[in-house]
C-alpha cells in the first residue's frame, strides 16, 4: 500500500506553529493571520478574536466552506452567538490556536473546504 502525504495545491500549508509565530507556505508570520481556503494568507489587524464582526463571519460563509475555524490564542475564547450566527448555515469552531492548526490541516488533508482565523 503506498501512503504518502496530500497537499491540496490550492490551500495554504502550514509548515509551523508556536505561540507568537507561525510559518505558512516558508513564510513567517508574528500576527494573526486569515487562511481563506483559495490558497491567500492575510495577516488580521484585530488583536483577538473577540473582535470578529458578524460581516466577517458572513463574508467568510459566503465562500461556502464547510468549517470556519478561529484560532484564539492560548487559551480558548468563545464568540458571541450573534456574531457565530452569521455564518449561517457553516459550522464554526472555536479553539486554542495549536488545535486550529492540527484540526486545519487534518480537515485540509482530507480536501474539505476550511477557513481559519489564527490568532498567535
């Protein structure tokens, strides 16, 4: 049987993650950063995830992924359910950002349509 690693080539790779960095397709990032599912990376200016707006929930919805994953740091953070409710419809998940990552590229792997807010 032969096993070997699939990368999608239209989503990004994370290569690495620690608390305050992490390294997507060979490029370093020290702020948060918005993985979108067509292969982009956007760094975020909001300094947490707490600062999501529903209009980016529903923008992000809107691509039609099947899970949007927010990355909250350290420490898990929820949001409003207001601001998750806008993304009718796609399932959000909050989580510690190590999680995000290994959930991210896990669901990746699989083909499946992800968006993730990653906060370092």
């Amino acid at each position: 049987m032969l096993i070997q690693e699939h990368r999608p080539t239209s989503a990004c790779h994370i290569d690495h993650y620690q608390a305050g960095q992490i390294e997507i397709d060979g490029h370093t990032y020290c702020q948060a950063v918005l993985l979108d599912g067509s292969g982009s990376v956007q760094t975020v200016n909001l300094p947490s995830a707490a600062e999501l707006q529903a209009a980016d929930l529903a923008r992000a919805a809107a691509s039609r992924p099947e899970v949007i994953l927010i990355g909250t740091g350290e420490r898990q953070q929820f949001l409003h359910p207001r601001i998750a409710a806008a993304a009718s419809g796609v399932g959000v998940e909050c989580m510690p950002t190590a999680a995000a990552v290994r959930t991210y590229l896990l669901l990746q792997n699989e083909g499946r349509r992800v968006w993730a807010w990653l906060w370092l």
